[in-house]
C-alpha cells in the first residue's frame, strides 16, 4: 500500500508553485484510488503503476509549460486539457460486459434525450426558408439521423435545397431506401 511519505509524494517536490498544488492533489487521488482498489482486490483496474503514473505527470507537465512558453492555448485551455489527461490517468479499467452495459444506458439515455427534443425540432423545421443556412441544414440533418424528423415533415421547397447538400447525400447512404 502507498502512503504517508511515499516516493511518489516526494517526487513532485520540485514542481513550480501554480503546477505543485494541482499534481499533489492528483497524486493523493492516485494513491487513494491505489489503496481503496487495493483492498477491494482489484488493481488490475487501475490503469498504471506509480513509476509510470509519475511519468505521464511530467509528461503533462512538459505539455502544459510548453503551451504557456508558446501561446498555443488560453489558460483556461491549458487547465483544461491538463485536467482531462489527469483524469483519463486515474480513470477505472472497466470489464468488457461493463463497458457494454455502460454504452446501452448511454444510448438510451441519447434517445430519450432525442425523444424529448423531437417537437422542437419539428417546429423548427417547418419555418425554415430557403436559401439554407448552414444551421438550417445541420438541424435538418441531425433531425433526421436522431429520428426526430422524417423526410416528409420537411416543406418541399426546403427538402428540394436540402437534396443539394452534401448532408443529405450522407443521410441518402446512411438510411438505404431513402
């Protein structure tokens, strides 16, 4: 078990202030995530060992002093993206039968979402004038790959500018027989 006065706690000493309080709170994540997996008997979901977790956060920390040495990304950007990569770092290995159940809710969770949405996005559809607008054509689009919106909801002076696109094209080839 790690903890207490740990090589791993004592290997972000020597990290600038604005980097040193954020990775510390991360290791001290790790090594509670390590010990609670630990006990349960399951660490083969932790995703690296601390040698290699230790690593990935300098690899991070290069990136975030180069991004700020380089101006590629605002602050807010920077603290992100460092953030998002941490996570993914700590995040749980999952079984095969998890990851599956996992996508099922979120389908279902996408549907009834769509479902919900379905009335807006008719009304939508039956006020748009033609010439298309790029907004028009991705609502139109997105409507009908969520099924929220069937091709004959679509005024025909809107469907025959909507043929024109390169969406509709996509659709044509995604829903055979349309």
């Amino acid at each position: 078990m790690y903890g207490g006065d740990s090589p791993l706690r004592n290997t972000c000493a020597g990290w600038e202030n604005s980097f040193m309080k954020s990775m510390e709170e991360h290791i001290d994540d790790y090594l509670d995530k390590y010990n609670e997996l630990s006990k349960k008997g399951e660490l083969w979901r932790i995703r690296s060992t601390p040698q290699v977790f230790i690593k990935e956060v300098e690899r991070i920390k290069k990136y975030e002093r180069d991004s700020r040495e380089h101006g590629y990304f605002t602050e807010a950007a920077i603290q992100s993206q460092v953030k998002s990569m941490l996570a993914v770092i700590l995040m749980n290995k999952v079984k095969y039968e998890e990851a599956k159940e996992q996508c099922e809710r979120s389908k279902e969770a996408a549907a009834q979402q769509f479902l919900k949405e379905a009335p807006q996005k008719q009304e939508y559809v039956k006020h748009i004038k033609v010439p298309l607008e790029f907004k028009d054509v991705r609502a139109i689009f997105s409507g009908l790959m969520r099924n929220q919106i069937t091709l004959e909801m679509i005024p025909i002076h809107v469907f025959e500018e909507f043929k024109k696109t390169r969406q509709y094209k996509m659709f044509s080839r995604e829903k055979p027989g349309k």
